[in-house]
C-alpha cells in the first residue's frame, strides 16, 4: 500500500512520519509533498492508495488538490486534515467523495484507527472487484467449469468424486451418494475420430441442452455432461427433489431426434444406462462400456445397454408408444411414425406367439389414434375413404402386415392432406411456444419478433394489442412464474435458479422478480417455508 502525505509545514509531516506506525499497518510506502504541484508530481510517478492532505496550503489549498485527484485518480482513498472546525470544510470535503477528515491536532492513534479504516475499506474494494471478475470468468467458462466438475463424478479417487459432490451441493445440485441417478453415454462419431469435427465441444454440450428441453426431460429432472477420455458425451440424469424421477421410453427417443436436429449430419448413438445409486456409478459406466464395445460397427439409434434394441424396446409397450405416436401426429411427423410402427412390426408382432392377437391389439390403438385426430380436427369422416379404398378395406387391416401397412399409409395419407389445409397458429401463439420453450434463455424480444418473422416494433404493437400485456413484460412474468415454481419446489440456490431463468446477473433477476411479487425471491422462499 502506498501513502502520500501533503502539508505545506513540513514539521507536521516529520511529526506524521514519527507517530504513526506505517509499517504495522501494513503500508510499504510513505511519501511526501509540502505543495498541491509537487504531490500531482508523486501522483505520475506511483499508484498512490490513499491521499493525507491538509487544507490549508499557499498557492493551491488541499480542496483543490482534492478535486484534482478525484477526477484523475478515482480510485485513491482521500483524506483531509485541517485545523480548522468549519462546518463548511466537512461539507465540501463530503462533497469532494473524500473518506474521512480529521482534525488537527488529531492525536497519531485517531490517525493510524482512520488509515486502518481506510485499508479496510480498500481490502474490501478490491475483494469485490476480484469477485465480480471471477464471476465474470466463470460466466465465460461455465460449460469448461462445469465439465470438469462432473467428470470428477466419474474419478476412481474417492476424493475427487468427493469434491465433486460438495462442489455441486454449494452450486444448488443436491446430489448424494444414494441418490438416484441414470448416465446416457453420447457418441458423435466425427468429433470422436475427426481431426477437425463437425461441431465443438461446447457447440454440443448446448446441443445436449436444448435436445433434453425440447424432449421435456426437465425440473424436476436435472441434467449434468462432461466428456469421459474416449471423446464421448456422458450426461448424468438426476431428481431435483427427494423424489425419485423417471422418464419414458419417448422421451429417450425424442431426445435423440431433437439432438440429431441440432446436430445435423453427426452420426450419433446413445446408450440409455439404468437408474442405479450414485455410488455405483463406476460399476455401471464399466457395463455400459462392455455394450458399447460390443457396437463394433457403430450402428446409430438409441439402445439400452441391458442389451435391447430401443426400438424393440419402445414397441413393448404399445400403450406408451400410443402416446408417442399421438405426439408424432400432432407435430407432423409422417416418416417417423412410419417407421417406429414398422419397428413395432418387425420386432414384436413378427416375434409375439399369438401374432393374430398381436395384430389386432396394434390396429385397434391405431384406430383410436387416427379417429381421434380427425374428430379433434373436425374433419368430414365422410370423405376418409373412397371406391379404390373404403371403410371395409380399412377395418380388415388387422388380416396381415401387408394390408396393416397399407391401412396406415392411407391414414397418414389423409392427415397430411388435413393438415396442409388446416389454419396455422396465430402469431401470438407461435410467439407464446417459443418463449416457454426458452423460458432459460436470455430472450428479447427482437429474438420472439424474429421467431415470427415480424419487426420487433410492429410485433410489439402486435401483441399489445392481442393480449393487452407488454410482450417485454409478458417474458419477464413467464421467467417470474417459472421462478416461482423452482423456489416453491427445490432446494435449488436463488443465484442458479436465476442463471436458470437466463439472467447473467443476479441482482437484475431479483429487481425483476421484486417488481411482480413485491419481495425479493429469498422473501419469497422465507414466506413459504414460513408457512
């Protein structure tokens, strides 16, 4: 830390010098001046930490000097002495942003407590600055920073795992030893083998990201990936709450089709592990490698790694792949519907003993999915079939797979020509999606206008006047709804339900939040477990 002292009485500083006992303050270095020019000189020469000055100097007095120093050196801590007790010298030293003043004669252990102040406030200063830019750091280097936290999940040093584990609780992830979790291991096969690969790490790790959200598997399911030393993708699936969490057999399927979107032309294969206790992690990644192994002619899909094909897997159960299937309608998904009740074709019905039986339980569930969706549509069911293909045709597709798969072909058929015809969403609505299904994301709202292909000022006009509610604050109450919802339901930190909600700035997250709810998200939390 660096001093300067100024006082035209160059008896004051000797007696300065003498008293005060610099050194176990922690000050390395004391400098003096008797005039306003000559500190200016020290102040070119040197960072100077904190500034001593008395007023009352011939030519420029140390108000001046002062007001020099604040506009040149904002980041000098000043302080003023003087013999004089006027209000006014107190008033413009405030004024001036000084740090303190003193009155002189002020005895040397008033002066030292004032410095001692005085390298506190700075201590802390420069605590804060260092924070903030650490903050900014991680910001920066949240997916390399998060990346090699989960990998220490994997680490055979129990107290690598350990860290691991502690770092993620104090990041608001509360994972256990016991707790429940899955791994899906990931592999893109260009990135794992091309010296230059289609896509970056960091490119699919928020690939990954957005795959999960746009297959739903969110809170309460979190999501935690790294990249093991085979250049694979591992993601770790967990609950957000002291409930266990499952998902579907679809969803696994929607992800992998949602991540192949993202990540157009990468040859991908995922291997779904089972739901095991964290502390048997490394057994269960060791069996899932086995499979993985066994996959010598990287065949792409999803696949369990209990050995079943996921396909296979997902026609089973022909009561979840129903509301698959529903899903596959409604989002227009012709080709892949197609193909998973081929899949259901082929690996079910073709090994089932009572394949008849089998048949007829398949185009029963396809019957009520079809009619469904043209009631829902109100389409004319009169118009559904025709002299070259008639109701009867359609009702003895359960005969054999041939006259099945001509039955659907019809079908599908049908609903392509219901949907083409059909009214698309408002803007609006369209605009309402794509904020939910990015409620994690900074949105603006030139980010919704471009989604709709409008200019943000028309837009905004748009849905003002559709809704009645500013399409800026109609964003901010959807993040808000969804923060409540984590802050109600997990015991997830309010700095990381903020990061979230997509808010690179924790104190703008609760200026927002305070402006709906009145109170700041950790008086909200406060009120609920209060209650």
């Amino acid at each position: 830390m660096n001093v300067l002292i100024v006082d035209d009485q160059v008896s004051v500083i000797k007696g300065i010098l003498s008293g005060v006992h610099f050194k176990d303050l922690g000050i390395d270095v004391v400098r003096t001046a008797t005039s306003s020019e000559e500190a200016l000189a020290i102040f070119g020469e040197i960072p100077v930490d904190i500034l001593l000055t008395d007023i009352e100097m011939p030519d420029e007095n140390g108000l001046e000097l002062n007001r020099k120093v604040q506009e040149r050196y904002p980041d000098t801590l000043r302080i003023l002495l003087t013999s004089h007790a006027e209000f006014r010298y107190a008033q413009e030293s405030i004024k001036l942003g000084c740090f303190d003043y003193l009155l002189q004669p002020s005895p040397y252990e008033e002066i030292e407590e004032c410095l001692l102040r005085a390298l506190q406030h700075i201590y802390q200063q420069r605590k804060k600055s260092q924070l903030y830019q650490y903050g900014q750091l991680l910001e920066t280097n949240e997916t390399e920073l998060m990346d090699h936290i989960v990998k220490g999940l994997f680490s055979r040093v129990p107290e690598d795992a350990h860290s691991s584990l502690e770092f993620l609780n104090k990041m608001g992830y509360p994972l256990s030893k016991e707790k429940s979790i899955q791994v899906i291991i990931i592999n893109a096969q260009s990135f794992r083998i091309a010296e230059e690969p289609l896509y970056s790490e960091k490119s699919i790790h928020k690939a990954i990201a957005n795959a999960l959200k746009q297959a739903r598997i969110i809170y309460p399911v979190l999501a935690l990936s790294t990249l093991n030393r085979f250049r694979q993708f591992a993601l770790v699936l967990f609950s957000a709450t002291s409930e266990d969490v499952t998902v579907s057999v679809g969803q696994y399927q929607a992800f992998y089709e949602a991540l192949s979107a993202e990540l157009a032309n990468e040859a991908l294969t995922c291997y779904i592990g089972n739901w095991i206790a964290y502390e048997h992690v490394r057994d269960e990644v060791r069996q899932m490698h086995v499979y993985i192994d066994e996959n010598i002619s990287n065949r792409t899909g999803v696949y369990l790694t209990s050995g079943q094909d996921m396909a296979a897997t997902a026609a089973t159960n022909l009561a979840e792949s129903t509301e698959r299937w529903r899903t596959l309608i409604s989002g227009g998904q012709k080709r892949m519907l197609e193909q998973e009740i081929e899949a259901y074709l082929e690996s079910t019905v073709a090994t089932s003993k009572n394949k008849l039986k089998c048949l007829c339980d398949l185009h029963q569930q396809l019957t009520h999915i079809f009619f469904g969706f043209f009631y829902d549509s109100n389409a004319d069911m009169s118009k559904l079939f025709n002299d070259k293909y008639t109701y009867a045709d359609y009702m003895n597709g359960f005969k054999d797979t041939s006259s099945l798969r001509k039955a659907v072909s019809h079908m599908l058929n049908a609903i392509d020509d219901i949907q083409k015809d059909s009214v698309p969403k408002s803007d609006i609505e369209i605009a309402k999606s794509f904020i939910a299904n990015n409620i994690s994301n900074p949105i603006t709202v030139k980010d919704v206008a471009d989604h709709v292909n409008l200019s943000a000022e028309y837009f905004t006009k748009l849905f003002k006047r559709a809704t009645g509610q500013n399409i800026k604050e109609y964003i901010d109450h959807s993040k808000v709804s969804a923060a409540k919802e984590m802050l109600e339901h997990s015991n997830i930190s309010v700095s990381m339900i903020a990061l979230e909600m997509g808010y690179s700035y924790f104190s703008h997250f609760t200026q927002v939040f305070k402006k709906y709810e009145h109170m700041t998200p950790s008086e909200y939390r406060a009120k609920l477990t209060n209650q």
